[in-house]
C-alpha cells in the first residue's frame, strides 16, 4: 500500500483529495490534525477525539522529550500506548519551540543548544538527535529539523537559514534510514520546505527538497506574523514546485478561512492550536463566524451555539449555560468549547473533501468565505 | 408513591437501605450526591456523571443565586433544563457559604446581610426568601435556611444558634406550603438538625424538628473541624431520635472512611466536594486508600489507578500518563482523577447498598475499613 493515494483533483482549482495510510489507520485529506502538546488535546480525552471526527493528532517533540522524556515513550512502546490514542500520530521537529519557547538558543551548523522553559536545563539538539527522539516517540509521522526564520527577515538571514535547512534534510534523510528503529511500524520523514517569504528562494528550497524524495513535504516557516495574502501566495508559490503524487502539509496553520484558502493552493494537511486555544478563552467557531460566548447578549440564549453541530456540546447545552460556566470560571467551559471548535474544524474538512468529490470546490469555498467573513450580509 | 421507602434494615448496625422518589427518578440510598457547586461538578458533563454510577446531585444556592441568579433558573424552566442532568438535584440553603465564604455577614433574628464574595454587592438572606430561590432553581429537595455553629463553640453559642434554627424551620415549613411554586413538578424541604457537638442539644434539636414534621431530616453543622469521632458519635447520637422512616442526610460529609462510618450510624445521604476537590490536586483513591498520582514511584507505572475500577480513567489509561498530565498542567489530569474518584465513591456506596441488602453490614464495613486505612497491613 503506498503512503499516499491521490484520489481526485478540483478542476477549477488545486485543491485535491486523496488518503494517506499508516501502520495506525487510514486518513482521508484534506484533513485537520488536533494539537496534544503535551501528549493530550487540551480538556479532552482520545474518545472524546473520535466523536469531533478526528483522524490523526499532532504531538510536540520538543514539550515530550522535556516531560515525560523519550525513555519513557520507548518502554511503553511508543506514543499510541502511552497517550491511547489510537490513530496515526505526527511529531513535529521541535525546532519551531526551540527557537519561539526555549528560554536560550545557539545555533550553530550542526544544532542547536537551549535551555529548557520548564527548569533552565541545557539541551542540544542535531538533525539525527531529534529523529532518534521522534522515532522513540513513535510517531507515525517525522518532520526533520529545520530553521524557520521569523517574520519579517533579511532575504540574507532567508537565505542562510534556507541553506541550513537543505543541509540539515540531507543528513536527515541518511539518519532516519540508518538509524535504530524502536518500534515494529513503519514511520515515515517528511521533507520541509522554507525560504521565508521569498519566492526565489521558496521556489529553490523546494526543488533542493524534492530532489532528496521524501514520501511529503511540509510547508514550514509561515503564519509566523506576516500579513494573510503573503502566507497565501507564499502557499500557492510553494505547492507548485511539489509532485503532484506526495502530500503537503502546511505547518501550523490555521484558521478557518485559511484552511478553505490553502486547499485551494493544493495543500493536504494542517493542524493549528487555535481551536482549543481560543476555545479555552470562550471563542466558538460558528459559519457565519467566531462568537465570543461570554457576551451578554448570550445571558439568556436557549438555543446551541451551532444548530446544525452534531457535537456534545451543541446537542445537550444552551448558549446561556456555556457562558455561564465560563463567567462562573468553572472547567467544564473550556472543555466543551475546545470539543464543539475541533467538530466544527472536522465538519469544515469533511464538507470541503465533499467539495472536491463533487468538483465544486471554488464555488463551496467561495460561499463558506461570504457566510464566514460576513461579506455576504455586507451585500 | 411516597417519597421514601425503607427496604432493608441491617441487624446488626443502624445501617438502612431504602428509595427516593422524586419527579426526575428514582434513588436507592445510602447515596452519595456529587457536588455542583456552581451548575457543574467541576470538569465533568452530566453524560459523564451518569457513567459514574451518580443518580442524584447537589447545587449551591448561594453559588447559583449570585451567578446567574434564579431569575434565569425560573426562565429556563429550572435547574434540569439550564444544567442538563436529568436526574434529581439537591439544593443547600446558602447558609453555610454565607457564614463561611461571604465577605461580611450580620445575622439578625430575620435573616442574614451578607456580601457577595464575586463583586462585593450586599445581599439579604431569610428563611422566606431562601425557600423562594430554591423554588425558582428547581431543586427536588430543598433546604430551609439554618444558624450552624463553628467548632468550637461555647455551649451558650450552639444553644441560641439551635433556637434560631428552630424559628427558621417553623417560617421555612410555612413559606414552602404557602409560597408561589414556579415549577409543575413536586419539591420536598427535609428539617435540618443543629446542636454543634452537644448531646442534649442534638436531642433537643432532633425532637423539636421532628415534631415539626419534615419528609426528610439533614444533620447540619458536623465535619466543621470537629475530631472524626466526635462527629460520629453526634451523627449516630442525632439519628436516634429521627424517625425510622423518613431519609436522614448528613450534609458536606466526607471522607470514603465517614460515610462508611455513617451509614453505620442509621445515615442515608451525603454529599461532599471531596472526591472532585481532591482529584483537582491528583489524589486518587483506591480501596487500599488515597494515592498522590504525581509521585515520583509512579512514572512508569503501566498499570490504572484501580484495576477493578470500570471508570473511563482506569480502563483507558495507565498511572504513568495521568502523572504526566498532573506534572505537565494538563486540565485533563483532574477531569480523569475527578471522574475516577466519584465512580470510586458510587461504587462504595453500591457494595454498602449490597452489603445491607445481604445483612453482612458490620462485617463488610470492618473489613472496607481495614484494607482502606491501612490496618490490615500493619498485622
């Protein structure tokens, strides 16, 4: 069975729909994967999960090997048994935390030396390190060690830190395939492609990536502060130089317009905080837009936050009640929002894969952007 | 149907099993009533409750009357319908967070002033207005408004205490069968005994309520600070003069040993924040007694917390990774520790209910006891 499967192209767009299959399950793209930190998706349980329709979850490599440490994935036989969650599982690098989180960072042309966020101790990770990390994890999944440059850059600081990447994918590519294996499945390594918001050197970053053949790429180094329709061109820019036959996956992103939007480009894969980060404040995801449930024109609203939602939340709680718990400071708030937030990210995916099927991507996309944005009641 | 049925009397223990029936189901007793303090046992839905074995639970009137306040109670159509647990709901008078977390209080022969602990708002309680308030929440059973005493107390103190208690119980009886009824269903109000930790007032008290003729009778003003086995002789001294058919509830008690102990002494109710309160901190209990989870002799502990526990927790998850949710902050930590710990408490007060039924009371009391506390242990 090969990795991936291309099964149906828009027409009128790039957007695409295939099926990627791991040793943990199969998973239809364009799909979404929640974020579990810290080996859980905040507020909510595995089974909880599998009722928003979640397929595949994401883990940070750098938050797991601080706590609870690599050895301990290794003798639980790797991440699904640890955390239960039974579907694939993919790890980023750590290199985004290192550079963003970790208290002090030297980087130098072999890795990167930082102090650990949580008791200042010193760490250094390599290219082979974090695949030796990621594969005692157990992740279905791999991404390689980058460097991501912030936004904005110098084109020079870009195109450094581009070098530095095709570098480091290079030794990669030869670690994680004559590297120990800890656990009997296969794990595949993406390939990820930077260069900032540079067209010339996205263009090269790829073409160097693809020539190293990885079984995906990845998108990286975008939605790091630059304006929507630079990320958005930086997309399209980048898929274009990507086979057609492999799947993409843009890092860290991100709404839900986004999301619509980089389907569009031809992407297949995302995952992104937001929906239980700004589930934990009150936010909810509704089609006509995020609603802030701790207003009080909610007080006394009978009615779900999303009628036609299928989650808990929405089929058994009142608005009046959600904003209630989250005004009362109580738990139960922000776990409920988290749930109806991931189900509405899941629902999007699966109307946009519908889309796609039917080959009318364009139009759907174009309809949910008028209702969400509220362009439609600007008419 | 009458509201309580006695079913079985242990032969040897004041130990008693029975049925409450209220219009949101039935509830076999001895019970245990989790703690909703605020609208919601902290991190767990209704759906999750039901799980635990859970039949009937209890809101804080003072809580809700501040936040969101009855008046929403009484638009919604009560508590079942704003909070959406289906089963019967439990109501405190608000007395005892008045004299215990409000910012200032002034008793009078009427009622108590007190401040919001939210915002600061000044607020009047009485045993009319109390009543009312638990009519709008909907609660099936409800509590008239009383005059606790801490522990210690001057004997002078607990007296006068007891003959406002007293008064109130006379107004709070009167208040309920002539007061508006927001709600088409029955409600029931139990008396309420006081007497701090005085023989002759608890008897006092006992046959001045029970005169009064209540469907219910509540032990107040017990587990204030109180040595253990002052509490319990006052529990077993108190229901001595209760009547054999009507439920006895001893209120805010306790510990997995208490009611154990109690159900002992002729008790059919309790309720506590103990078991969410605790398993917010990571204590879990087990039948050989309480474990911190985030000690360091669990970190790779493969096993569940409790192998005979059938809750969510214990079926899905090892030690190892509820420690690493507790060490790494994540909210899912006390979500699973909160729903063992309740399925701990139902499923003890399950085994009480059988132990009654086949009259071994004694013996499977002595022996819970032993393994809990640790006595078997030290042979």
């Amino acid at each position: 069975m090969p990795f991936f499967r291309l099964n149906k192209r828009s027409s009128d767009s790039k957007a695409r729909k295939g099926v990627l299959t791991t040793f943990h399950g199969d998973v239809e793209t364009p799909v979404f994967m929640p974020v579990g930190t810290q080996g859980s998706v905040k507020t909510l349980t595995p089974e909880d999960l599998e009722r928003t329709g979640s397929k595949i979850i994401l883990h940070n490599t750098y938050h797991l090997y601080l706590r609870p440490g690599p050895q301990l994935y290794r003798d639980f036989g790797g991440a699904h048994h640890f955390s239960k969650w039974n579907g694939p599982i993919l790890t980023d690098s750590g290199g985004y935390q290192v550079f963003s989180l970790a208290d002090l960072n030297k980087i130098t042309d072999d890795g990167v030396t930082f102090q650990s966020h949580i008791d200042g101790s010193y760490h250094y990770f390599t290219p082979e390190s974090v695949i030796d990390i990621q594969k005692q994890i157990g992740a279905d999944i791999i991404m390689p060690l980058d460097r991501p440059v912030p936004y904005p850059s110098e084109k020079i600081t870009a195109q450094k830190a581009n070098r530095v990447t095709l570098d480091w994918l290079k030794i990669s590519k030869d670690s994680f395939k004559n590297s120990y294996n800890y656990h009997d499945y296969d794990q595949v390594l993406f390939g990820i492609v930077q260069g900032g918001v540079y067209p010339d050197l996205r263009k090269y970053a790829a073409e160097e990536t693809v020539a190293l053949d990885f079984p995906g790429y990845s998108v990286g180094g975008l939605s790091v502060g630059e304006p929507q329709n630079i990320m958005y061109e930086m997309t399209d820019h980048t898929t274009e130089y990507l086979p057609e036959d492999k799947p993409r996956y843009l890092m860290g992103v991100g709404k839900p317009e986004d999301l619509v939007t980089c389907i569009g480009c031809g992407i297949d894969m995302f995952d992104c905080v937001l929906p239980t980060r700004v589930g934990r404040n009150g936010w909810v995801y509704t089609e006509k837009g995020r609603m802030v449930i701790k207003n009080a024109e909610y007080a006394d609203d009978n009615s779900p936050i999303d009628a036609n939602c299928m989650c808990y939340a929405c089929k058994t709680f009142s608005k009046s009640y959600i904003r209630h718990l989250f005004n009362a400071g109580e738990m139960l708030g922000p776990r409920l929002a988290s749930l109806h937030n991931i189900t509405f990210y899941q629902r999007l995916m699966e109307n946009a894969r519908n889309a796609i099927e039917e080959d009318t991507y364009t139009e759907w996309k174009n309809e949910f952007l008028a209702k969400y944005t509220g362009d439609d009641r600007k008419k």
